[in-house]
C-alpha cells in the first residue's frame, strides 16, 4: 500500500495549545490541499515542555486538545499522528502519542516509556510501561517518542508485534544532530520498517535556570533499506514524500534478518 505522508516541523509555542492548535490546523488543511492521507506532528505538539504548566492543566483542559485535534482530522480529512500532553487518573500528565485516523476517531495512544533524565522529564512526567503497536487503515504503526530512540529493544518489540511503520514524533536538540541521523536509520535498518521521525525545531528554555536549548529540525522518513526518502533542513514547513508499506514485505523477503534472529541470546546464561 502506497501512502502519501506529511511532517510538520515547527516551535512549538510554549504553554499555548491554542496558538498551536492553529499551527497544526494550517498544516492540516495543507495537508488536505495536497492529497496527504497521514499527518505527522513532532513531540509536546501543542505545549512543549513548561513543567509548570504542564502539571497544572487538568484532564478536561487536555481532553478538550484531543477533541480539538478529531476534529481537525475529520475536518481535514487526514490522519494526524503526534505527542501531546495527557492527564488520566493522576496528578502528573504523562508524554503520550495519539493516532487520530481521517474520521476522527482516536486508534490508539502510547505513553512515552523512556524519560529524558537529562532534563528532568522523570521528576514531571509519569513513564509509560507498555510497548504499543497500533492497528491503522494503512496497517500495523510502532509507537514510539525521542527519547526512546536510543533503546532498540523498544523498536524490537514493535516489529515482533507486526509493525511496518513506526512513528517517532521528536524534540532532538543541538548538538545530537549525528546521533539523531545515525540512530534513526539504524532503527529503520535493524527493524526492516519505515522510520517516520518528525522533529520540534527553533529555540525553548527547557530548565528552571531558562537556559535555551535549539531544536534542530531534519525531520527524517527512512525507508526498511535505510536509504534516506526524506530529510528537512532546520525550517519550519510542511515536507512530504510517499512510502510504499509493500516494500517491507519485499526487502524482508530479499534480507532475511526479521527471520534469522536467534531469540534469546541477549539473555544471561
């Protein structure tokens, strides 16, 4: 199945789910103008990373985000893919991604598993325990978020439960622009899947101290080769290519390292 995609990399405006409802909604209806049948957001698409902010919003505020993004997709007419902020039974908003298909319907949604420790993102967000695959119209999504870029055994288990696409909406930084192109075609490549990374780019005081950390775009879809369909610069825009989900079937067939695994030798004997 060959599927027109769209990722849209912007600043996301910190602690403004309005200014940025409005951001993705013009991406939306470009995407729409365009005949794309999926639309991909980077990570913390409408409020970035205020902890403060973040905390305080309660689970009404962010539900009404999420029926705000159905809405988009269903008026729109396309599937929209991205990492939000999400409250659920607790105090702390967990980092989760949501998989609205083109009718508006929520297929799915993961809460981002590995914390950025880094920044503190363990101290202000509740980690997600379950490896998430979701069933879309175009077939089986990985889900993963940034971070979790760097954990392979994550995206292992996503191929183990059928992926053949896998998201991974984004907020990568300078300097780690080598790491981000290396990790997401090493992804793509050890998995056999299409990596479709969609990175934040512009400026945003992540810590107390407001020192400016500087998103570097080059949001990424790499296909189950490794060869590289598409690569942004460090601008904000809409960037677009096609993915042929037959292809996995194909290279998988040529290469058969999906098969050749011997289960269980990372264990300890």
């Amino acid at each position: 199945m060959k599927i027109k995609i769209g990722l849209a990399q912007y600043k996301v405006i910190r602690s403004a789910p309005e200014e940025n409802l409005l951001q993705i909604e013009a991406y939306a209806r470009e995407a729409a103008s365009t005949g794309l049948d999926l639309l991909f957001l980077p990570e913390m698409a409408t409020t970035g990373f205020d902890w403060n902010y973040n905390k305080q919003q309660s689970e009404d505020e962010v539900n009404l985000v999420l029926n705000q993004l159905k809405e988009l997709s269903k008026i729109h007419e396309v599937a929209i893919c991205g990492s939000f902020l999400y409250k659920e039974g607790s105090e702390l908003p967990t980092n989760t991604l949501f998989y609205i298909n083109a009718k508006g319907a929520l297929l799915g949604k993961y809460h981002k598993m590995h914390l950025f420790t880094y920044v503190g993102e363990e101290r202000h967000m509740l980690a997600g325990d379950t490896v998430t695959s979701i069933d879309t119209e175009f077939g089986k999504m990985g889900c993963s978020i940034c971070y979790d870029l760097r954990f392979p055994e994550l995206f292992r288990r996503c191929l183990d439960q059928g992926a053949l696409f896998q998201a991974l909406p984004s907020a990568f930084p300078h300097p780690r622009l080598e790491h981000w192109q290396t990790l997401v075609r090493a992804r793509a490549i050890e998995n056999q899947f299409f990596m479709i990374a969609t990175n934040q780019c512009g400026p945003e005081a992540l810590n107390d101290d407001h020192v400016e950390t500087y998103y570097f775009g080059h949001s990424m879809v790499v296909d189950p080769w490794g060869a590289i369909l598409l690569e942004a610069d460090e601008a904000a825009g809409l960037y677009t290519c096609e993915i042929d989900l037959e292809a996995v079937t194909r290279i998988r067939s040529k290469l058969t390292a999906t098969r050749d695994r011997k289960l269980g030798v990372d264990k300890p004997s």
